[in-house]
C-alpha cells in the first residue's frame, strides 16, 4: 500500500465532508429530494472513506502467530464494507426517498441557490475524480482503463474512484432533476432524479462487490508476476522445468507464490537447497512484491525412471 493511495482518500474525505454540510443546508431551504438524496450520498461516502482509512491502517500489520502471513487482505474486507454501505446507505435509501417524493410530490424552492451548490460540487467532485484518474493511469501503464478496474488489486484506489465519478454523474442527475422540477413546477422530476442518483448508487457499488469480493476470496496474482516466476526458474540451467505454479494477492503489494520444479537428476540435496535460494533472489529482484515464495522440489509425473531414481 502506497502513501498516494491514502492521499487520494484523505482528499476525496476532506471534499466530501465539506460537500455533505452544504448539500444538507441546501436540502432544508429547497426542499428537493434528490439534493437531500446527493447529501446522504456524500455523507455515506465520508463513512466510506473513513472505512477505506481503517483498512490501511489495519493492512500494515506486522504478521504474528495467529496470521503468519499478515494482514494484506484486510484491506479488501473493509472495501468490501464500503460497497455493501454504499449499496444501502446510498442507493436504497435514495431509490425511497425517490419513490415518496413521486407518490407525494412537493415544489421545490430556492432552486437557483440550490443549483449553485451542486454545480460547486461537480467542481470539487470533478477534480478529485480527475486526480484518481490520474493516479490510475500512472499505474495501470498500456492497460486498457476498463481492464485496469476489473484486473487491478488496489481496492481502495478503485473503490475512491467508483464513489467519486458516482458523485459527479449523480450530482449532474440532481441539478437536472431539480431545474425540471422547476421549470414544469412538477415535483415528481425531482423524485425521479432521486430514484437515478440511487440507480446509479446501486450500479456502482455492485461492480465494486463483485471486484472486491474476488480478491478477498483468493484472487491470483497479476500474470506478470507468474512469467517474472518462469524466468527466475529458468535462468538456472539446473532447473529443468516449472511443473506446477500458483500466485494469490494476499494483499495490496503483498503476493503469495507457490511453485513447483523439476531440477537437474544429478543434483546433491544441499545442491537443490541452494538452487531454491538463488530462484527466491531472482525473483524478489524481479518482483518486489513477492513477500513469501514456497518451493517443492518434484520430478515430471511422465518420467517414472527418473522417479524410481530418485
């Protein structure tokens, strides 16, 4: 885990709590249900962002004896939280408020005063979503963005930016629905806008789930670490072939390798023992974030003289 990684959710906290505070007063004066749903939004997301915060902190862990491999994944159960907040606390809540406000329209009031707060929001909004943008092309290199957010293992950085473009599609949903709801003085557009932003909501925090859920399961680790894994194996003229080979993200910058090598028949004991560590060199070199490697020596299942050698 990266210090730009808590960077970005400290900003995103700071402009969401300050949003939420305006985005309440101006629900009170205008009475609008989708401005009352875009602060409730902005409030479930400082939670959020506080949750993300604690998972950082708690992903840095020393290991001990009770979890020897540390604490990496606890960072993807706190973001796994913030997918299930949001769902609930976000687009549930906004698709009622959004339903009572079409069964039982209100006029809204103070509109233009009201619009102004949201257009300062897509501001804010904007620039912190355009500063995540930002940190994840730096990242994702010539991956393709959309594969970057389904394949990429910092769950906090996807799950600031799934909250962030929410707020700015669903701020522009409230000022729409809000000038509608002025301009025909039918107040079941704002409603409607208030059943959008929890669409939206929604949508969001069920990609974030599904996302987050496969790395706190065991999700494998990026392909280029298992060909930087091949490499270091083959590198050696003594190892003859990569038999078996399995990666798990234990946690952000944190991966787990097992793999299984046939060496050379010829080899002394102390010999493979040797090997073994120079592989584990190599490949820490090539792949930093190889925290723990776990190597079995085997021979190829086709070579049952060879077994019987041995």
């Amino acid at each position: 885990m990266s210090e730009d990684s808590s960077g970005h959710i400290i900003q995103s906290l700071a402009v969401n709590a300050s949003i939420a505070l305006v985005k309440g007063i101006a629900a009170f004066f205008t009475r609008s249900g989708s401005m009352l749903a875009e602060a409730l939004h902005s409030a479930a997301d400082c939670m959020n962002q506080i949750l993300l915060l604690i998972g950082v902190r708690n992903s840095k862990k020393p290991p001990d004896d009770q979890h020897p491999l540390g604490f990496g994944r606890e960072l993807y159960f706190w973001s796994f939280l913030v997918a299930l907040f949001l769902f609930l606390g976000g687009g549930v809540f906004s698709v009622h408020e959004g339903i009572h406000k079409i069964l039982e329209p209100e006029k809204v009031e103070h509109v233009w005063w009201g619009a102004g707060v949201l257009v300062v929001g897509i501001f804010l909004e904007g620039g912190a979503t355009i500063s995540n943008v930002r940190e994840m092309n730096k990242r994702r290199g010539a991956t393709p963005f959309i594969q970057y957010l389904k394949e990429t293992k910092d769950s906090d950085l996807v799950v600031v930016f799934g909250e962030n473009s929410a707020d700015v599609l669903g701020l522009f949903l409230s000022l729409g629905a809000l000038l509608t709801a002025h301009f025909t003085q039918d107040g079941r557009w704002d409603g409607a806008g208030s059943v959008l932003i929890g669409v939206v909501l929604i949508g969001v925090a069920a990609f974030l789930a599904r996302e987050v859920k496969s790395l706190l399961v065991g999700e494998a680790a990026d392909k280029e670490i298992g060909e930087a894994a091949k490499k270091a194996a083959l590198e050696d003229t003594h190892i003859e072939q990569v038999l078996r080979l399995l990666t798990i993200q234990q946690g952000p910058g944190e991966v787990l390798v097992f793999i299984k090598l046939a060496f050379a028949p010829h080899l002394h004991i102390d010999d493979v023992c040797h090997r073994i560590n120079e592989f584990e060199a190599r490949l820490r070199v090539l792949r930093p974030e190889v925290k723990w490697c776990f190597v079995e020596p085997d021979v190829p299942r086709d070579d049952p003289a060879r077994s019987r050698r041995l």
